[in-house]
C-alpha cells in the first residue's frame, strides 16, 4: 500500500495530474505514512521534470504544469507535518525568504514547514525579496537565523548581496545566515560567509538548531 501511494503520488506529477496528486497525498496522510518520505517522492518526480527541461525534452509548460501539481498536493503533506510536530517552546525565530530575481517557492516552504513543526517560530517573506526587504524585515522581527533559498545560478549571488548589506548597516553580528537550494552548494555557502548550509530541508532543520546553540 505505502510503495502504490508513494509511487502514485510520483506518476501524478510526471503526468501533470493533479487530481491524482491530491489524491494520493491525502491516502498518504490517512494511512500515517511518514511526510517527509511523501515529500521526497513529490521532490524526485519534479528532479526528473527538472532535469527534462534542462536537456530540452521538456518545455516551460511541463515545468509549471509539474510545479503546479506539486503545489496542489504539498499543502495536504504539509498539514500533516504541522499536526505531528507542533512543539509548544519556540527554539528560535527564523527569517526566511527566495532572494531577488527568484520565483521558486516549493523548497523554501518546504523548509518553513519543516522548522515551524520543528518548534523554530518562521516569518516567510515569500518569493522575490530584495535586499531591503530582507534588512528591513531583521529590523522588525529581530530573528536569530537569516534564511535565504536561491534555485537559479544567476540569482545565488543575491546572497552575497545581502550579506554585504547585513555588514554595512552593522546587522551581521545580529543573526546567523544560513543559505539553499538548488544553485547553492556548501562550497558556494561558505564563499559567501553563510553561516550555515544544507542540501534539503531536514538538513536546514540541524543546521538551525546548531546555529542557535
Ligand atoms: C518547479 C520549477 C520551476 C517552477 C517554480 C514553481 C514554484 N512555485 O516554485 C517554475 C515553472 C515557475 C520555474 C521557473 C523557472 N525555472 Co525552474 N525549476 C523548477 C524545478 C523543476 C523544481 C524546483 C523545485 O521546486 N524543486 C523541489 C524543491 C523541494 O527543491 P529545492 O527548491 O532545491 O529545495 C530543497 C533544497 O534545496 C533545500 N532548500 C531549499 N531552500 C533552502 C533554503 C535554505 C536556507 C536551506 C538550508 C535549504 C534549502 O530544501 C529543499 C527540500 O529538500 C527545478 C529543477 C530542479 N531539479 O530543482 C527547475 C530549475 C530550478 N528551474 C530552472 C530555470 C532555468 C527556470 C526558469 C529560468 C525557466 C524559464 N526559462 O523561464 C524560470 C525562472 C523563474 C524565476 N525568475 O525564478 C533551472 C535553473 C538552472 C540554473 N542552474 O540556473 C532548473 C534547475 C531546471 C533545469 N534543470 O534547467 N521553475
């Protein structure tokens, strides 16, 4: 039963169905299977559309139509989440936002999830955000971790951006940095004086919480 769900919720996506999609995370939630293996089915499938486009056997329809799918059945997976961990203390307050020039959503709410059920209290700043925003943003909810999720190669040096930002208003000691997503590795994290580094979005959950330890 939980290998036909995972890989139902896996063909929803490669064949752009949503309703498939959204039937398959809900049989995930009623037979208790574990969210993030859900989550990671949904990430494999939108890796392989991913990788489609970018040998050019798939077009921009297909990447939004799979995107679209996807975001269909995340929120149900999402829901489940939320219910199992909702911890009580908060462990700390995170600022988290896709940089300048960046529209994708799906890993950086993925990551907000994750640290929200976690216990971490998460203001999400959406898609989009500039630099000021950011600053701006540090200045009103005085977070301990500056999260920032990039996806595309010409818009990871945003982060750079912001952090040379942080260090000329004199906000860089305030808040630890940590950076993601898919055009950002732990080489290019550590090149831009990010505290902290992860590959997914369980990994961003250890790395916060040893960034505020
Ligand atoms: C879905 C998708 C889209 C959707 C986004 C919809 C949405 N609402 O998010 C749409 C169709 C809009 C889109 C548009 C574009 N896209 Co696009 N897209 C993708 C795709 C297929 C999946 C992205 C995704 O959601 N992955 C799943 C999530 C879960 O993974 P993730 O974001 O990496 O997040 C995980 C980790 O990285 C980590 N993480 C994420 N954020 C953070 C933050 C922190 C702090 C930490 C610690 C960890 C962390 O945790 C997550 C969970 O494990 C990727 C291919 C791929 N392999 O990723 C291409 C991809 C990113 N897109 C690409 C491109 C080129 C584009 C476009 C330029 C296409 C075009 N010609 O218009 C536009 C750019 C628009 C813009 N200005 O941003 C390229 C980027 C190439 C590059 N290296 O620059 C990719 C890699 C496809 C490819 N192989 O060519 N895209």
């Amino acid at each position: 039963m939980k290998a036909e769900i995972l890989s139902g919720l896996k063909d929803a996506i490669l064949n752009y169905e949503s309703a498939e999609a959204v039937k398959y995370a809900t049989l995930a939630v009623e037979q208790n299977i574990d969210p993030i293996e859900a989550m990671e089915a949904m990430v494999e499938a939108i890796k392989v559309i991913g990788d489609g486009f970018q040998t050019g056997d798939l077009f921009l329809p297909e990447l939004v139509g799979a995107a679209d799918v996807m975001q269909k059945a995340t929120p149900i997976i999402e829901q489940s989440i939320r219910k199992q961990g909702m911890k009580r203390q908060t462990l700390g307050v995170v600022l988290i936002g896709t940089v300048f020039g960046d529209i994708h959503t799906i890993g950086k709410s993925m990551v907000t999830t994750l640290l929200s059920a976690e216990g971490f209290t998460v203001h999400d700043l959406g898609i989009n955000v500039p630099s000021d925003d950011f600053l701006k943003a540090i200045d009103q909810y005085k977070p301990d971790i500056l999260a920032m999720s990039a996806l595309l190669t010409t818009t990871a040096p945003e982060t750079t951006k912001v952090i040379a930002a942080l260090e000329k208003t004199g906000k860089r000691e305030q808040v630890k940095v940590m950076v993601g997503g898919g055009a950002i590795s732990e080489d290019f994290a550590n090149f831009v004086g990010a505290d902290g580094y992860a590959p997914t979005a369980p990994g961003a959950v250890n790395v916060a919480k040893k960034l505020i330890s």
